[in-house]
C-alpha cells in the first residue's frame, strides 16, 4: 500500500499576470486548494496574445520613461507552431467548429489564440479569480510573507500580504537591443521588432533586419516588408561569414548575410510529464520547414503523420469526445 501523502495547507497566493503562464498558473494553484489572486493589469486574459495597434513612443523602447505597449504582436502574425503542439496538454488547441468565427487554419492567427486562452480561462472559471486593469507596481518580503502592492486607475490600493507569489508578466515587455558599433551615427530609422505592427512605414526602403530567428524570420520579406520595401537585407549569424545570398522569392529583393531536451530538463525538476515525443517531433520538423520554405511553411507542411498522433493522444486521453471534421490536411 502507498504511503499517505502530506495534504497541502492552504495559501494565499497571488499571481502576476493573465497570460497563459499565469492563466495555468492560476488553475494549478486552485485545484491544490490555495486561495488565488490574479492581478492583470489589461482589460482581459491574454497577455502577450492581446493585439493592440499602439507602439511605443520609443521605437527602440530604451527610453526608462516611454509609455510602456506589453504587447509584441503585430496585425498580420500568424504563428510560427502547429496548433495542436501549443495547446496545454490537457486542454487541446483544436478547431472550433461551432464558431465560424474562429481561425481554423493548423497555423492561426494570434486573434485565435486569444480565443483559445479565453476558452481555457472560461472553462475553469479563472476570470473570477482575476483582478482585471490592475498593476502590481512593488512586490517585497516581509517576515517570511510577500507585500503586495499594485494600482488601478493610477491610485494605489492598500498593501496585501500573501504567503506565496507567482511571476507570470513575461520577459518581452523590455526588448533586447544590440550592441553595435556606430548604430548611434547612422542616421536611418531604427525600430524594434516588439514595436513592429504593420509594414506601411517601410514603403519604397532599403531595410536592415538584424537576426533571423522567430521574429526575424516572420517580419521579413515573405509576409509583410518586402511586399512594400525597396529592398530587405538580413543579418544572420547562422550564416556563413562574409557571404551575401539573394533568396529566390516573388518580390525578388531579399538578401541574407553572415551574422526539447531543456524542456524535458525543466519537467523532470518539477515532477512533471515529459513533452509528448510527437509534440516535440512537430516543432523541429516545423522549424525544417520553415527554413527551407519560409514562404509556405504554414500551409505546405509534410508531417499528416504526426497530426494523426496527436489527436490520437487527444482521443486516447478522452480530452476530445470526437474527431472534428475539418482534420488539418496540407494545403487546406
């Protein structure tokens, strides 16, 4: 016979932000028996996944006393994931065939993986827990407990002690800039990627994107830029040094120059469940796929055979009560 478990004793807890950390977060605690504080200083749940069309005054976002925009996500961004590898692992990313409102594509937009945290925060009711247009301005320990102190509407509320406090606000909030030698000389216009939200001010430019990953790769020529810009050059430390390469794209004006085992890691710290092999299986072929067919990797993919499995896994786990109709094919 199994020995006993110790039970867990009630906390008070207060969670920063609404994003999806701070969404599952919030559900974990609850379900543990503490008592949750959500603090989320937007109108909704979401996060980083909230659009907004606003930037910062400062396209660099170096200047301490900007107005500060949360949000990285510009108009067009589709995600660069398979929806069913994103989804929390009891909780699917699947299609929603009941709104015909809803992005059904295998690689939607960032509105409908807002819906997807709004479904999820619905269904375990942790809209209720969340204290919505609410910043948390200082957090400190005090005598083995947590003083929490936040703002709404720009007035400070009373301090709250908590036993426990969860960090959830992100990191992409404060953009990495590079260090490069007379940048400050060079009098173009510089903007940063978390500033980016639509390409109109690049029309008829010779634009420099520096890095060629994530953000890189999705702001470059193929999906909104070179569409409008004169020419776009990437800087890439992937690549060899002192090569230059003009990619065969239809705009015809991009050049590229020289510039899960964590996860697994993480998991066994934790005493979590490892990534499922066929999730872990569909990013890397993703990222494949991506590299060398940057224009259509969204919509032109080779790997049916792993979307089966994990809707398999799904079906297995009883987390769908049935297969939906639309099952993402290539092409579709």
């Amino acid at each position: 016979m199994a020995p006993a478990q110790n039970p867990i004793s009630s906390k008070q807890v207060a969670v920063i932000g609404a994003g999806a950390s701070g969404l599952i977060a919030a559900r974990e605690l609850h379900r543990e028996g503490h008592t949750v504080v959500v603090f989320e200083r937007e109108k909704q749940v979401g996060g980083l996944w909230i659009y907004s069309p606003k930037a910062e005054s400062d396209p660099l976002s170096l200047d301490p006393n900007r107005l500060i925009v949360h949000s990285s996500v510009y108009e067009s961004l589709r995600t660069n994931l398979p929806r069913e590898c994103m989804g929390f692992r009891d909780y699917p990313f699947v299609p929603r065939e009941d709104d015909l409102s809803r992005d059904s594509r295998r690689y939607p937009s960032h509105r409908e993986v807002l819906a997807y945290l709004q479904d999820f925060a619905r269904e375990f009711k942790i809209e209720e827990m969340v204290r919505f247009e609410t910043e948390v301005v200082r957090v400190e320990p005090v005598d083995g407990k947590w003083k929490v102190r936040s703002k709404t509407s720009g007035k400070l509320s009373n301090d709250e002690i908590f036993d426990a406090v969860v960090v959830c606000s992100g990191h992409y909030t404060e953009p990495y800039v590079a260090t490069i030698p007379g940048i400050n000389s060079w009098p173009g216009m510089q903007v940063h990627s978390h500033n980016y939200r639509v390409p109109g001010r690049f029309e008829n430019e010779v634009v420099v994107v520096i890095g060629n990953f994530a953000s890189g790769a999705d702001i470059r020529p193929l999906l909104d830029v070179a569409k409008v810009a004169k020419e776009v050059h990437i800087a890439s430390r992937g690549s060899e040094a002192n090569t230059c390469e003009k990619l065969s794209v239809p705009t015809n004006n991009l050049w590229i120059h020289s510039e899960s085992k964590y996860l697994d890691w993480v998991a066994e710290e934790s005493g979590c469940l490892l990534v499922e092999p066929w999730r872990v299986q569909q990013v890397e072929r993703g990222y494949k796929r991506l590299v060398s067919n940057p224009e259509n990797y969204r919509d032109e993919w080779d790997d049916n055979d792993l979307i089966e499995e994990a809707y398999e896994d799904f079906s297995r786990k009883r987390l769908i009560s049935s297969r939906p109709s639309y099952f993402p094919e290539s092409g579709r």
